[in-house]
C-alpha cells in the first residue's frame, strides 16, 4: 500500500537533518529515508543548472527506495529546482521549504517588512520574494547572503561571544536599519537555509525582541502532514518509524555533525553511502 511507503527528505548534505527533526517530532510513525548529497555540499554557492541536475539525480535515488512523498529540505534546491522536480516527477508529491516559510513569515509579521537570510544562490534566485509577495503584494521583502552561518553551524560553532562578533557582524546590514529611526525597519526574519535555525540563539540576541524569527522546518513538516492526509497517505502506525540515512560521501563526519541538526541520537542507524552523479 503506497501509505506504507517511506518520505524521502533530501539536501545538499546535513543541514536538512533540521526538516527532518521537524518532521520526525510532527509525524513520528512515518518512516523516513534522508539523503544527503554530502559529495557536492555546498550547494549555496553553485548555478541553477548544476543545483537543478544535483536535485534531479537525488531525487531519483529516493524513488529508487519507493517512497511515497519528496521533501527538498534545501532552501536553494528548493529555490532552483521545485518547478523542474514537480514537471519531471508529476507522478509523486514534491514539497519544498520557500513556501511554508513564506506563509510562516506572513503570518508573523505586523508590518509586511520582511527580511531573508540565506545562501547567495537562494537570494540571488529571489524565491522567498516571489513567494512572499504572492501571499502580501505589499510586503517590503529584502535578503541577505549569510553563507558563513553554513561553516560556523557545521563546526559546531553555535553560540558564545565569538560566535555573536560574527553573526553580528553579517547582520550588521539589518542591524544597522534597526537603529537608524529613519528606517521602517523589518519586524521577521525568515532563516531562510537549513543551518540558520541551530544559530537562532546567537541571532535573536545580535537582533533583539522586535525581530521575530521564522523557522520553515516546523510549517514544512506541517505541510507534509496536510498533505499526506489529502491523499490517504497516511502511514497511520502507532509505532515509531523507521530511520534510514544515505550520504554521498563521508558517512562518519555525517554521523559526528549529524547531532547539531538532529535531536534523537542516530547511532543505532544505518548511514549507507551511495553515488548518485551516474543515476539514470
Ligand atoms: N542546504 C543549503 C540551504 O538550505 C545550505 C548549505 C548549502 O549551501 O548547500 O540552502
């Protein structure tokens, strides 16, 4: 039965492991394959048509383990590659992080301004605009490339004195509007990449109370659950899912970062590296 079928999550490499917390905490008797493209990581920093190949070949790698449902836990595969997954794949349900985080951030802001922290790739494509301004044409939306926040999250590097200098430093943009009393200055900020929410801490501090924060891994693993239920399906098992890790390079590094992204301990699974660049 398709509903006994596993979701398969998908990201540029271990960040994602945030969605699929979300998504376990959400729906914890799915059973859940993530993939991992931990060979190619980053891909914040590579073209639209390398991100849109990358998704296409870890797509089909998840539909090699017959799952029922796709999650593209990467904002910038999510920002370049959704339409084209959904036009290639019109036959499994594809769900991306731009959407849910933009109707999280609608709903928190007051004031429709808006503002997007993210990979160059993600800014540059303008995803998190379009989608904002599609919910609120008067939204004032505006983005900021904060690829450092990658390195500092994948180090461990989570919070402390040293850690605020330099997400202070990054915002110092935004920072720098919300002192100036000249400035209607925006009131949500959207986390808009899988390592941003393990920072969270350090930047609601460089930002203070007048900044609401905005996740998109809790509204997406809501969206899966809608979703499933539209369409029957459902695992509708009391017992806990199971968890299956595939990586494309490094599955011990995956294993030692693996616990910044991802609450329950993953000693007891499987991390199988696999090639997905000569996928068919
Ligand atoms: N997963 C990416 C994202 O959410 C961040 C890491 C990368 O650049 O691959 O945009």
């Amino acid at each position: 039965m398709a509903s006994q079928k596993a979701i398969g999550v998908f990201d540029s490499g271990v960040g994602g492991l945030t969605v699929l917390n979300a998504i376990r905490k959400q729906l914890p008797c799915e059973n859940l394959v993530y993939l991992g493209d931990t060979a190619r990581v980053p891909y914040g920093t590579k073209s639209a048509v390398s991100v849109q190949r990358y998704a296409a070949q870890a797509t089909k790698a998840l539909l090699k383990h017959d799952v029922k449902m796709i999650v593209i836990a990467c904002n910038t595969a999510s920002a370049y590659a959704i339409e084209h997954l959904q036009a290639q794949f019109p036959d499994i349900p594809i769900v991306g992080v731009i959407e849910p985080g933009a109707i999280a951030s609608c709903k928190a802001s007051q004031t429709g301004r808006i503002g997007v922290i993210a990979t160059e790739g993600t800014v540059n494509n303008q995803a998190y605009h379009r989608a904002i301004l599609e919910l609120n044409p008067e939204a004032m939306v505006s983005a900021l490339p904060c690829s450092l926040f990658v390195a500092l999250a994948e180090e461990g590097w989570h919070e402390g004195s040293l850690v605020e200098s330099i997400v202070a430093e990054c915002l110092k943009p935004i920072t720098a509007t919300l002192e100036n009393p000249l400035y209607e200055s925006l009131d949500t900020l959207v986390l808009g990449c899988t390592h941003f929410p393990v920072l969270k801490g350090a930047i609601k501090n460089v930002l203070g109370q007048s900044v609401t924060l905005v996740d998109s891994a809790l509204t997406t693993a809501q969206w899966v659950e809608r979703l499933l239920n539209e369409r029957a399906l459902s695992r509708g098992h009391e017992e806990a899912g199971s968890l299956r890790f595939f990586v494309t390079d490094g599955p011990d590094r995956f294993r030692r970062v693996a616990g910044s992204f991802f609450s329950e301990s993953i000693d007891g699974c499987s991390v199988e590296l696999i090639d997905i660049q000569h996928i068919d």
